[in-house]
C-alpha cells in the first residue's frame, strides 16, 4: 500500500498548489482575468493530474498493487468532492464554458479565454504529470513509464456506441449540473461527485468515461489504436452534443440560438386577483343605468 500512499499525497499536493496559485491570482489580478484565465487555468490543472494519477492507478493497481475498483472509485468520489469545493466557480470542462455562453452567462470573448485557459491548465498538468512520474517514487510509475510509449487506446467497443457512451454520460452530468445551479453547495457538490463516480464506473470499461474534451485530449489522443478524427467524434462531439441535449430538456429552447420555447409553454407569473375583477364589473353597472336606463329602485337607507 505505499504506492498508494503515494499517490495519495501526490493528490493533496497538487490540490494544496491549485489552491495556493488561486489565492494569489484572486488578490493580484482583476476579477475579469482571475474568473477567465488564472481560476480556470488553476482547476484545469488539478483536475488533468488528479485524473491521470488516478487513471494510471485504475489501470496498474488492480494488478500490481492488489486493491480492487472500490478504492480507486472512492478515490474518484473524495476528489471530485474536494474539486467541487475548492474550484471556487471553475469549469475546468470545455462543455461547461459552452453551455454558458449558449445561456447568455457568458461573452464570446470570456468564454474563448476561458477554453484557451483550460487548453494551457490541461497541456500543463500533462506535462508535469509525466515529470512526476520519471522520477519513479513509486512500482506503479515505474511500470507506468515502461508502458507509457506504447498506451492504446480507451476506446473499447465500435465507433459509434462509443460516441453514444460519451455522449450519455454528457448529458446525465449536464442535466444533474443544470438541475443543481441554484442548491446549496454542499449539495451540489454531493451529487456530482456521486454522479461522476457513477458514470465513470458504468461506461469507464467502454470509453474511459472522459466526457470532458479538454481533460480526454491530454489523456488518450496521443495513443494508438484509433486516428485522430475517431477522437473527435468520440470525445468532442459526443459530450458535446449530449451537452445540447441536456441544455434543450432543461430549457426548452438554447437562449443563444432561438427564444422560442420548443418543449414548454411559457405561462404568464402574474395573475390578476378575482376580486378586482368582481369589483371592476360591479362598478361597471351604474355607468350603464346613468348613461341607457332609469332605475326604478328606491334609494337604500
């Protein structure tokens, strides 16, 4: 179990330098370029060396460390859940900044800094991962290096039950994430990482269970088994059209392209009370007698 201990410090340290790095950029530079560039830069980067220590845990320890799926999804449930809590507001995730931008939340010049930072965030902790693991503190990076130059593909299953796997689990994640905007933090954060977890558990066999283009662009494009335009359509387009998917369920209609509300009548939030209606039309009765008829009643006493 010291491999694992390992790793397991090496998560704390990265979360504690994320951390640290958004500190600092949150008191040194506006709020416009620490919400576009250093946040989404910082969660970026933790995100892609949690998940790839964690990938490479998944793929070796059952083997060579002798601890079965339950540690690395616990593992996976107690990360998201610390992301969830520390990314102070980060998508982290090139579909997210989207679905922002088609919600009106977002400019288009916001959102391309913020893809261009999560590109930087993802390129980065790929490149100090594999540093991290060169040094071979532990069997596993040892054995990881030995097959890194030769790492195939996460695809597993036909081309297009792939891209429909990626595209499900986009659309779960993005209609739980909708779902939850405006809860409590404790329990948003609670159901996505149960979320996460669960996905990544039931479609991780067929496709590794990325849906985040930016995140599965760092972890497997690189690897041979499958050409680049296979990638796209599994990992871009597939969370990507299960993001619209998601988007148009929840709203009805995708605010940035159309208004019109395809799936949902739009009903009116104010509602006039009866009783002015009453009054209205019993006032409505002696204009009537004054102006057409004479009235035979006697005067009320």
């Amino acid at each position: 179990m010291a491999g694992l201990n390992v790793s397991i410090a090496f998560f704390l340290l990265v979360v504690g330098v994320c951390q640290a790095l958004r500190w600092l950029s949150k008191r040194l530079l506006p709020p416009g370029a620490y919400s576009c560039l250093a946040r989404e830069l910082a969660g970026s980067l933790q995100l892609c060396m949690s998940c790839l220590e964690l990938r490479m845990l998944v793929e070796i320890g059952p083997w060579g460390g002798g601890f079965g799926p339950d540690v690395v999804l616990t593992l996976l449930f107690l990360l998201f859940a610390v992301h969830g809590t520390s990314f102070d507001g980060a998508a982290a995730n090139p579909t997210i900044s989207l679905q922002e931008f088609l919600l009106l939340e977002s400019n288009l010049a916001a959102t391309a800094a913020k893809l261009l930072a999560q590109g930087t965030g993802m390129g980065t902790g790929w490149a100090l991962t594999k540093l991290y693991w060169s040094w071979e503190l532990t069997h596993f990076h040892l054995i990881q290096n030995v097959i890194a130059s030769e790492c195939s593909s996460s695809i597993h299953t036909s081309l297009h039950h792939a891209a429909f796997v990626e595209g499900t689990c986009s659309f779960l994640f993005h209609l739980v994430f909708l779902k939850l905007r405006q809860s409590h933090l404790m329990y948003q954060v609670a159901a996505l990482a149960v979320t996460v977890t669960f996905l990544t558990y039931t479609a991780g066999p067929f496709t590794g269970a990325f849906f985040n283009p930016a995140l599965a662009t760092v972890a497997t494009f690189h690897c041979s088994g499958n050409s680049f335009w296979d990638y796209v359509q599994v990992y871009w387009l597939g969370p990507l059209a299960g993001m619209l998917a998601a988007l148009l369920l929840y709203q009805g209609n995708i605010p940035r392209l159309f208004q019109k509300n395809f799936l949902y009548s739009q009903k009116s939030k104010y509602r006039i009370p009866k009783a002015r209606v009453v009054a209205h039309v019993e006032g409505d009765e002696p204009c009537r007698k004054r102006k057409g008829e004479r009235s035979d009643s006697k005067p009320r006493a």
